[in-house]
C-alpha cells in the first residue's frame, strides 16, 4: 500500500524558512515523479512544484527562486525547502505520488502538514 | 501558463442526479486532463486521468469526456458519497488546478 507522511510543518514569521518531508513508502519511489501541492484556508488547489524520477525540478511562477524540491532516493523521501516565506504561503502542503516518472497525473496524496507564515 | 477554468462554481443536486461539471483550459492540452475529488479535511483523490480513463477502484458512474480545450465531468448518478469538490487539472504544460466545483445537497 502506497504511504506518504509529510511532516515540517509549523507557525514560522515572514521572512523565515521550513523545510518540509514527505517519506514514501510502498512502491518503488526512485521510479516515479513527485510533486508538493498546496491549498490555502478555504481555497482551491495549487500545483507548487515537481520533480521527476531522473531528478529535473519545475516550479510554479509564485514560489520560484524561494522554494527548492528535493528527493533523496536512499531514504525514499521528498523535500520542500521553503525560504522567505511570505503570509501568502500559508497553506496546507500536501505531496503526492505521480502515475509515472515525468510527472503527469497525481495518483496518490499524503495527509497534508499545515504551514503558516505570520506574527 | 495555462488557466484552467470550472463551471458551474457550485451545483446542487440529489441523489440519483446526473451531475455534470465542465472544465476548459485557456489552450489546447490534448487529453492532458485529470479529475479530482476532494472531501472536506481531507486529501484530493484521482478520479479520471487522461481525459477520460477511470483511475483503479473508481466507481463506473464517474466518466470523462473532451480533448483540446473543453472537458466533462459527469456523474450518471449522484450517490451520497459524491458530495464534494471536484478540481480539474491540465498537464500539458507543468500544471495547473481548476478553481473547483462544490456539489452539495438540493
């Protein structure tokens, strides 16, 4: 059965920095993409970055330059490295699994960990 | 970037309702296309993917439809289980979520 738990999360000021994890577990995770996406309080879903099984990275317009996606194969774990963070990155971050190596679809999503960036 | 667009924003529905929910991004993706389900609280679950092919364990009453720029979610008939957020999502170029349509009880 495919596991994914992400953790890091937490109240941080504007300006700082998180790191977020996800281990995976119940496939083999060096064959596939991976992906954070993130939803804010109340609002709708939004693709934050992805990274694919040969190690390529892409990001989303609003966190670029900010945010660095990683994948350490030998622990089968994702990273979201969040640098200054602003009030509008305060979400919850969920990884996800994609359907193939490229990154493509999201088939399946961990529990989400809550990120929130204020005073 | 590619806008993905959702309409109608919100539907109110009974069980045992056909329910259907279109999605059109602002280019053409293809069959680049994926349906999700969100429930209150809790994590997105793939429905469909490639515009119209039904994800493993997903119920035969939830089908897709469209290539291009315009999609189609469609629920044959509505059971209470289904109440919930449906987001689509384009994969041509990166990606990118619809805004969502909440189905609620009439």
């Amino acid at each position: 059965e495919v596991q994914l738990l992400e953790s890091g999360g937490g109240l941080v000021q504007p300006g700082g920095s998180l790191r977020l994890s996800c281990a995976a577990s119940g496939f083999t995770f060096n064959n596939y993409a991976m992906t954070w996406v993130r939803q804010a309080p109340g609002k709708g879903l939004e693709w934050v970055s992805t990274i694919r099984s040969d190690g390529s990275t892409f990001y989303a317009d609003s966190v670029k330059g900010r945010f660095t996606i990683s994948r350490d194969n030998s622990k089968d774990t994702l990273y979201l490295q969040m640098n200054s963070l602003r009030a509008e990155d305060t979400a919850v971050y969920y990884c996800a699994k994609d359907v193939a190596s490229i990154g493509e679809y999201f088939q399946h999503w961990g529990q989400g960990t809550l990120v929130t960036v204020s005073t | 970037d590619i806008q993905m667009t959702q309409s109608p924003s919100s539907v109110s529905a009974s069980v045992g309702d056909r329910v259907t929910i279109t999605c059109r991004a602002s280019q053409g993706i293809r069959s680049w296309l994926a349906w999700y389900q969100q429930k209150p609280g809790k994590a997105p679950n793939l429905l469909i993917y490639a515009a119209s092919r039904l994800q493993s364990g997903v119920p035969s009453r939830f089908s897709g439809s469209g290539s291009g720029t315009d999609f189609t979610l469609t629920i044959s008939s509505l059971q209470p289980e289904d109440f919930a957020t449906y987001y689509c999502q384009q994969a041509n170029n990166l990606f990118s979520f619809g805004p969502g349509t909440k189905v609620d009880v009439k």
